[in-house]
C-alpha cells in the first residue's frame, strides 16, 4: 500500500472511530448518559451495544415507540460496551452477537439472561472497482488473507478458485475491528472452526491480537475503511454491505457449495436446535445451503430484575420490549436483511423471558 491510501485508510478510521452520530457514540458518552437508568424518565429504556443488529433495532424502536409510546435510547457501541454498561448497571439492557464468557458472566455478579432477537450474516466485503464478477472465497484462502499470509489480489490461491477472473496486482488492505465485538467473535470463531493454524493463533475472540491489517470501530467503521481504500477486504454485517452498496464474497460452506450471503441462507444455518439458554453458534453450518459466517445476536438483561433502585414497571417495561421485539418485530427482519427466528427459537425465547422476575415474581404471565 503507498503512503497516500494508508493515509486516507487512517485519516478515515479516526473519522469513523470519533463520530459523533446517533448510531455511534462513545462508551463515555453513552455513560453519562445511561446513569438515568434507574431514576430518570421511565417512558425511555436505556440499550447499549451491538453495532451489528443496530439498523434493525433503529426500526424495531421507532415502530415501538408508536405502538406504545415506550421510547428505546439504545447506542451503538460495539458488543463489549453493551457487557461492560450491563455489567455497570447503567442501561436496562445490553445486547451482545457473542454469549457472555466465563469471565464476562462472574463480572455481572448475578444471573443474566441471553434472549435471541434474530440472526444475521457476517460477510466478506471487499473494495476491487476493476473487478468483473463476484469473487469466490474458501475457507482455507480466507484464513491465510486475514494471517497475513497471502499480500497480492492476483495470489495464486485466490485466481484457483476464480478461474478465468482478471485479478489485479493490487495489494490486500485488511480491516477488521478495533473495538470488543460480538461481529468479531462470529468471525473468528468460524476462521478457528476451518483453519487449525488461527484456531492456535491468534484464535477466537470478541477481541484479539489481530496479525495484520488496521482496525475501525464499529460496524460503521469497518464498512468506512473498506469503501474508502481500494484493494481493502474486511468482515461486516449484512445489512451494512447492502445499505452501503458494497461488494462481497460467496463462502464456500462445508458442503463445498459456494453461498452468497442473504436472509434466506443466514436462516438456512439458524435452522437448529436450540439449547434452553439459547448460547448457540452458527458459524460453520452443516446445512447444505446455508451461510458459514452466520450467527444470532442476543439482548442481555439480569434475570432478577430489582436492582439499583429500579421500579417494577421500568422492568416489565423492558420484559415488553423484548417480548414485542420477538413476536410482532419479526416482521421487520427481512426487508433488513436479517433472519428472523424460527417458530423453535421464538419457543425457547419465550420460556427465557418468562423466567426474569422482579423480587422472584415472574415479570410477564
């Protein structure tokens, strides 16, 4: 990469690691701002979190804010600042695309509740303008691009599975997040899944030491540094890919079939059975038509919900919220390029929210 594109990759990094806009603010900022969690108005619930369902959730909480007059102020802040604010009892819920992990769940200090509130894709963007097609990715040629082990679009690797593709002699530009990231932990897990020398190092995570490339916060930053550098690939949501008019890459899964990434191949790999506390992945799906870099997002609340000082109407607020969100939001997933839950999924949610309680009362009948 020459000076002046690395340059503009980092100039828009900062640009949208400190912006300012509603869909991106910053953990501090969100802080100050959840401290009302408790006492402030109690016609507005707090979020905080996953930037990977927030275009959904954007519709979701404006639809609900007219059906009921309950306003969302949810903030879109990546996975790990939705745990971290959860765990801070500043916001009535969190949401994160990656369960809590053993340290994360001794950090909360009581039990916390995983409601799965859809599914969606993580794809493979990639910024190639010359390029005449889409291009084709296996599992093994994607390791090796983000272990810094293939530099060069026109990689013998690569043209293997893209025969008769005029690949440039561009360098590869890697970008990935710089922030904890549930995106991050549905990506990683599947390269440990495929690739034994990632599995070893640097492995799965919602943050890791990543080998090579720059990072940007946010799905939002990410989906910057990929448009705005050309040679650039990277790992996105969906619905950012689409909204943003980006090209990416169809997945070769593990039946050998190369899938495009789309609501119909991400509920393809969310077609299983669901365990009862619903922390499943989907990455690596055995399904034939199913998308290999899937998996669910969930909303996090304390199961016992009479805590800091909340009111039991501010929490049923929220058990309403999530229940809504399940059954009449649904509705909303496909026109956004997400997945909506399966009948057996939406099951299970149901006996998850019904489990939360304030003052070991059950929350909803």
């Amino acid at each position: 990469m020459n000076k002046l594109t690395l340059t503009a990759a980092l100039l828009t990094a900062a640009i949208f690691t400190g912006c300012g806009g509603n869909g991106n603010k910053s953990a501090s900022d969100s802080t100050k701002q959840s401290t009302v969690a408790s006492t402030g108005n109690s016609n507005t619930l707090l979020g905080a979190g996953s930037t990977f369902v927030y275009p959904l959730f954007s519709k979701l909480f404006a639809e609900y804010d007219k059906e009921t007059g309950v306003k969302v102020n949810y903030q879109s802040i990546g996975s790990g600042g939705g745990i971290l604010q959860l765990t801070n009892k500043t916001i009535d819920f969190g949401d994160s695309d990656a369960p809590l992990n053993d340290d994360q769940a001794k950090k909360m200090g009581a039990d916390v509740l995983h409601v799965p509130m859809c599914s969606g894709a993580v794809v493979i963007s990639y910024n190639l303008p010359e390029l005449k097609g889409a291009l084709k990715l296996t599992p093994d040629v994607l390791a090796n691009i983000f272990l810094g082990k293939i530099t060069k679009w026109n990689d013998p690797q690569i043209a293997k599975i893209n025969p008769g593709t005029a690949l440039p002699a561009t360098d590869i530009f890697i970008a990935h997040r710089s922030d904890g990231s549930g995106t991050t932990n549905i990506f990683t897990t599947y390269l440990s899944k495929v690739s034994p020398e990632w599995n070893t190092k640097p492995g799965k995570g919602s943050a890791i030491s990543w080998p090579a490339g720059i990072g940007g916060k946010g799905n939002e930053g990410v989906a910057g540094l990929i448009k705005q550098t050309p040679g650039a690939i990277g790992y996105i949501e969906l619905a950012y890919a689409i909204q943003n008019k980006m090209t990416y890459a169809g997945l070769q899964n593990k039946s050998g079939s190369f899938i495009t990434p789309s609501v119909a191949s991400t509920s393809a790999a969310g077609n299983i059975t669901m365990p009862a506390d619903a922390k499943v992945s989907l990455s690596n799906t055995d399904a034939k038509d199913g998308y290999p870099i899937s998996g669910f997002t969930w909303a996090l609340i304390y199961k016992e919900q009479n805590y800091a000082g909340r009111s039991r109407d501010r929490a049923e607020k929220v058990a309403k919220l999530l229940w809504w969100n399940t059954h009449e939001g649904q509705k909303y997933c496909k026109d956004l390029n997400y997945a909506p839950l399966s009948p057996a999924a939406i099951a299970v949610t149901e006996k998850i929210l019904k489990s939360a309680t304030f003052d070991g009362k059950p929350l909803l009948p």
